[in-house]
C-alpha cells in the first residue's frame, strides 16, 4: 500500500463512477454506460468507462479486495500494545509477520495505548485462537498485550456513494 495520494485530477464522470460502483460493484462496463447516461446526463462509450476505471484503479485511486460473506469466516479485530522495553529489536518481524498474514484483511497504525490494529478474517474461533497463540510464542516480547474482538455481526460492509461527494467539490482535495 502506498502512503501517497494518488496524483489523480477527478472529472465529475470519475465519481459518478466511483458513486456507482460503491452503490454496485458488480456492476459492468457496459451496464455502469446505462447507468451514466440515464441516470446521470453523461454520454460516454463502455470503451471510455472501462479505461476510466482502469486508470484509477492503476493511479490508485481505489483499491480492490475480495472479501467473501461473512458467514464462511469469523471476522477479529486485533489491537496491538506495544512492549517498550524490546520494542526496538522486534519491532520490526512482529510489524511484518502481521501485515503479511493471510489472516490479515487490513492492518493500520493508529494512536493511543494501542498503536498497531489488524482486521483479521479466520476460518473458525479455534484458527483465531490458534493464530493468537502462535504469535504470542513467537512475538510476545514486542507486545505488552493483544486485545482481541471477534465481530459477531457484520451490520454494514461498504463504501457509502454519497462519501465521494467531496472529491466533486473541491477537485481531489
């Protein structure tokens, strides 16, 4: 993942783009075309709309992930304090072998007394559990302690359309 802002000059089509997929991501070329000009006023080909969304999914403007239903996973929230008396020599595997986790779906630096949080997605309690243990065997002298929240209901997974609203208004900024 990149730290930088994508260097991308939003047109008002790119989010209305961006707006119609969040409301459908499923949602084709050829179909968004439809979507674009019956519902928006914007006449463009399916050619143009496909290159549009590859150019800001290359530029970065948005990532992709699959994430399945979460009926097949269980769903954690990991928060990670530190430990800062061997912080500065094991910061950095314990940092890495987070982030590169098949477990983990999201990993970000936060403030706080919890600085490190992984969105983490298991196949059952007991693959948590064990994830949990392990790290904590191989990791534990960085942390001072895991604190750990399984989702048991996922009440909303998505992008909002309307949140796109402020790149329209003052061109990506």
């Amino acid at each position: 993942m990149s730290d930088s802002r994508p260097a991308w000059d939003f047109k008002e089509r790119d989010v209305v783009i961006l707006r119609e997929l969040a409301r459908d991501p499923q949602l084709s070329a050829r179909e968004l075309t439809d979507v674009l000009e019956e519902e928006h006023g914007i006449d463009v080909s399916h050619v143009t709309v496909s290159k549009a969304i590859r150019n800001m999914r290359e530029a970065g403007v948005f990532r992709e992930a699959i994430i399945p239903n979460e009926s097949y996973f269980t769903f954690a929230l990991m928060e990670f304090k530190f430990n800062p008396e061997n912080f500065k020599e094991h910061w950095r595997d314990t940092m890495e072998h987070i982030r590169s986790s098949q477990y983990s779906i999201f990993y970000f630096l936060s403030d706080g007394e919890y600085q490190w949080k992984s969105v983490m997605m298991f196949p059952s309690q007991e693959a948590e559990s064990k994830w949990l243990h392990e790290f904590y065997k191989e990791h534990g002298q960085a942390v001072s302690n895991v604190r750990s929240s399984t989702m048991t209901n996922v009440l909303k997974f998505g992008t909002t359309p309307g949140l796109f609203d402020h790149l329209e208004s003052n061109g990506g900024e």
